[in-house]
C-alpha cells in the first residue's frame, strides 16, 4: 500500500473544486473584462493545480518497510 499524501481526502476534494473553478473562472473573465486581471486566476490555478499534484506524487510513492517515510 502507498503512503498517505499530505492533503486529507476532504482538503484534496477542496483543491479540485478550487482548481476548477479558477480554470472555468480565467477564460470568462478574460472575455467579460478589458484588463489582465484575469491573468491571477490562472496563476492561482496553476498553484493549486502544483499543490494536487505534489500530493499525488507523494500518494504513489511505495510505503518504506520500517514505516518511515
């Protein structure tokens, strides 16, 4: 069995929610609004986009026989 990631289930569930509605959210905003403030949600994206994916990393990785991680 894999090692646990750092994120609890209900937190990763959260990102994923956050993640996408800063991806749905960026190319609206970007058609709605002149300027490039659109541009923070795609970098807000982008960061937890790096967080979900940190965790799945961690997530994979095989558990060590003693239990240390």
């Amino acid at each position: 069995m894999g090692s646990l990631g750092f994120l609890s289930e209900r937190q990763r569930r959260l990102a994923w929610v956050g993640f996408l509605v800063a991806a749905f959210q960026a190319p609206l905003a970007a058609k709605l609004i002149d300027d490039a403030s659109w541009l923070f949600a795609v970098v807000v994206a982008l960061c937890v986009a790096t967080v979900i994916i940190a965790d799945d990393s961690q997530r994979r990785r095989p558990a060590s026989p003693d239990g240390i991680s």
